[in-house]
C-alpha cells in the first residue's frame, strides 16, 4: 500500500501559540529556583559554603544535560498512537514539581557534605524530571509550523511564558513572601520565604505542563507522517547523532550558547548579591527589579517577529546580544568609577529598572530569535541525513544551555568567595571594597563571553531563501517517493512486493 500524505493542516490559532507557549512556565519556574535563589537559600540562609553550594549545583546541572540528548533521541524514536512527544510531557508533571518542593525543604542536622548530596541529588531529580517535558515540547515547535516567520512567532510565545513564570514567581517571592519582618529584618534571609516559593512554583509547574499539553495535544494528527525508527545498535545510534549534530549552522548555535549561557548564569546568581550588597537594596526594591525580564519578555514577544523579518534572525540576533551586554554593565562600570547614583538616591532604582528593560528586552529578543534558527536546521539536516531530528537538536541546545549556566552559577561561588563575601554577612556592615570587588570580576567576564559568543553566529548561513529552498526540495523529495510507490503497484492491484507464498 502507498503511504497517502498528510492532510495540510488548519492555521494555527493564536491560542494553540498561548497554550504551547504556557507550559514554558514549568521551565521558568525550575530556572528562577537554581539560577537565582538556590545559591543564596543554602548559602546564606542554611549556613553552607558558598563554593560547595556552587560546586553541587553545577555537577546536578552537568549531569542533567547529559541526560537531555538521550531524551532528546528517545523522543525522536518514540511511536504511539498519541504521537512522539505527549506521552513524556504527560508523564513529567507530577515527579517534576514533586523534587522541586524537596529541593527547598532539607531535612535539619546535616553537614555541609551532606547537604552537598542532597543538593546533588535531588537537583538531578528536578532538572531530569523538567527534562522529560521541555526538550519533548520544545521539539513540537517545527512540527507545529514550518514557516519561516511564524517559527519566531511561535518561539517568542514560549519565551515569553518562560520569562512570566520565572519573573511572576520571584516578585512573589521577594515582595510578599521575603518581605522584612522584626526576626528578619533583611527579608532575603528568611528561610520560610524559600518554602513558600517551593509550594507555589511545583503548584505552578504541574498545572502548566498538564494544561499545554493538553492545548496542544489537537495538533498530532496533522504532523507528517515519521517512518518506524530502524532497530540499530548502540555504535549506530550515537553515530547518527553525532552526524546530525555536525551540522555547521548548529555548531554556530552551539558555540553562542556556550558563551552566553555562561554569562547568564553568572548574572543570575550575582544578581542579587549585588542587589543586597551593592546597592544596598531591600526585597522590596528588589522585587521590583526583577519586573524588568517581564516587561523585556512582552517586548521581545513583539519585537524579535519584527526584527526578524526586517534584518534576518541570525544578524538580529548577533545585534541585539552585543547591545544587551554593553547596556547591563553601564551601571557597574559607573559605580566603580564613582559616577553612579549613592546607594538610597531615589534615582538609583528607577535608573537600574530602566537599564534591566533595555538588557531583558535585547536578551530575550536575541534567545527567542537563536530558538526559531534551531528550528530552521531541522529541514536542513533532513536534506543531509534523511531523518528528522527535532528532538536530538532542542536536547542539545539545551544541553549547551544547563551545562554552562551551572558553570556560570559555579563562577559566581568562585568569585564570592573569593572576594572575602562570607557566609551570613550583614549588608549594613560589609566592607564596600567587598562588592566594588566582585563588580570589577563579573564585568570583564561578562563582556567577554557575550561578545566573543554572539561572533560565533556569523557560521550559521540559513536565511529565508535558503530555508525556503529547502522545504521545496524535501517537498519534491516527498512526491518522488510517493510516485515511486505509486509505480510499483500494477493495475490488477498486484505489485513487485508480492507475497512470495502467493505466486508458486
């Protein structure tokens, strides 16, 4: 029998887009957690060192990355009647927000090496289990649609739910459940907060990863028909990978993130030590602060579809990165020069708002762009390799993404202790050498990584007459085969591939 082709599906709705977008709100949630609260929760709220905090966090985050490619390619090979991703975004939600609440709640009594495994392994379970969901669901996006444009249409909904989530949870966190009160005066120091912030962000991740999944579980029967995976020994299977992840578009890819994610995860741990410490801030005014990423997601969710169309996703996104790091390290380079505003000036929290606008809005924009690229390689390898890949390649990027900002998060241990930042330090009595310090680190570092990483996108070549030209080759591909099949059927209804017991 002849393979009929798939029926062209409807247009997708602007609420498939939000539904798909929504589950991203799980993966916000598990980012804000180790990106920005976890160092500082055991550090300085449970009492353990800052480096082993560090060191334990970048060995779950390096661990859960090895484990995104062999989801990734599980996913790619999987084949039920609920087609190759559902099954495992379904299966995600409850273990997912279940080691999330473990991971704020340690048992009482224990050392700091015991409290460095159980940071290592519970981490491990969260960022796995999360795992199970995103790479499956970030895979769905060049099923959903193969349009150039509208990829980034797509994308940007995803990281803007992302940024929501995240974003939504830390004011949460800082402005209500952080907030000073006479036994913790300096609210970032209460360790009640931490376990309200975990009830709410597993509460959170279960409900948005079950609710996107099912709001995009319509779509399956419209994805092109994928041939039964071929039964091929381990040496073949890690073969195939690495030849499709040769592609030299997303090693460009690769090479950004290497870079980038670095630096974020140094400027997410860092960001508020320097909130607490340089600023002088409180979690109130901090709060605050972290609305700049929501306000910078809105406007990359309108933005970065514009500013592809206009100059192309890969020169949009080189352009936006180099501008994002310059503006962010104005203010400290400022302070360190003694030309910024005095800690308490009520410009200073208006000024900072509004650079972290400029700084979010530039990031989120370039990532959303980087996040549709990856989709475009997807035809281009099919071209090369004959397979389609989606889940190998998002396992991938994110792979690059966990690895290396849980080496900007061990950086950021490093640095603090380095610069003497001891564990349970007052900020009304540090020594103000101490932050300037950490200050004139982190931007250097900063600078480099973001730079040296955005010239990496120079390899990717895909544009939009390119990847056009590839869906008209892989659709010409795709009636050939048909015809073929076609031919091999005579007129009675027998063919060639004849059942041999049949024609003695």
């Amino acid at each position: 029998m002849t393979q009929a082709a798939t029926p062209p599906p409807p247009p997708l709705s602007l609420p498939t887009k939000v539904l798909y977008g929504f589950g991203s709100v799980g993966y916000g949630v598990k980012d804000v957690a180790f990106r920005s609260f976890l160092l500082l929760y055991y550090n300085q709220v449970i009492g353990v060192r800052a480096e082993l905090v560090s060191f334990a966090i970048l060995v779950a985050l390096v661990v859960d990355a090895v484990s995104d490619p062999i989801v990734g390619q599980f996913s790619d090979n999987l084949r039920t009647r609920w087609g190759r991703r559902h099954p495992l975004m379904f299966a995600s939600a409850i273990p997912a927000a279940g080691s999330l609440l473990l991971l704020f709640m340690p048992p009482e009594g224990m050392s700091d090496t015991q409290m460095f495994v159980y940071i290592l392994v519970v981490g491990c379970c969260v960022r796995t289990f999360i795992t199970f969901y995103e790479i499956p669901s970030s895979a769905l996006a060049p099923e959903l649609t193969t349009d150039y444009d509208e990829r980034t249409s797509v994308a940007s909904y995803r990281y803007f739910f992302a940024y929501l989530g995240g974003i939504a949870l830390a004011f949460a966190t800082l402005y209500i459940f952080l907030a000073p009160t006479a036994e913790y005066p300096v609210g970032q120091l209460n360790p009640a907060g931490y376990w309200k912030f975990a009830l709410l962000g597993s509460a959170l991740m279960f409900v948005c990863i079950v609710i996107s999944s099912l709001g995009t579980f319509h779509r399956v029967k419209y994805f092109r028909p994928i041939a039964p995976p071929e039964k091929i020994g381990f040496v073949r299977t890690v073969g195939q990978m690495r030849t499709t992840l040769a592609n030299r578009g997303f090693l460009a890819i690769l090479a950004f993130g290497l870079l980038k994610y670095t630096a974020i995860g140094l400027t997410s741990a860092l960001n508020i030590y320097f909130g607490t410490y340089l600023w002088g801030l409180n979690s109130a005014e901090l709060a605050i602060l972290t609305l700049d990423s929501l306000v910078g997601a809105f406007l990359g969710l309108l933005i970065a579809p514009q500013i592809s169309k206009r100059f192309g996703k890969r020169n949009a996104a080189f352009g936006l990165a180099v501008v994002a790091v310059l503006v962010v390290s104005a203010p400290y380079l400022l302070r360190i020069a003694g030309l910024f505003f005095d800690n308490g000036n009520p410009a200073l929290v208006p000024t900072l708002f509004a650079v972290s606008i400029v700084y979010a809005t530039c990031g989120v924009s370039s990532a959303i762009l980087v996040h549709a690229m990856v989709g475009d390689v997807v035809e281009e390898s099919e071209l090369k390799t004959g397979r389609r890949s989606e889940g190998i390649f998002y396992a991938a990027n994110t792979f690059i993404q966990k690895a290396v900002s849980g080496l900007g998060v061990f950086f950021a241990g490093l640095v603090i202790a380095l610069v003497g930042l001891q564990p349970g330090t007052d900020p009304a009595t540090v020594d103000p050498a101490v932050p300037l310090n950490l200050a004139m680190v982190y931007v250097p570092l900063l600078v480099a990584f973001y730079i040296v990483g955005a010239c990496f996108l120079f390899y990717y070549r895909i544009d939009r007459q390119s990847h056009q030209a590839n869906l008209d080759e892989l659709k010409l591909r795709e009636a050939a085969a048909l015809a073929e099949q076609e031919k091999e059927i005579e007129p009675g209804g027998l063919g060639r591939n004849v059942n041999p017991a049949t024609t003695n």
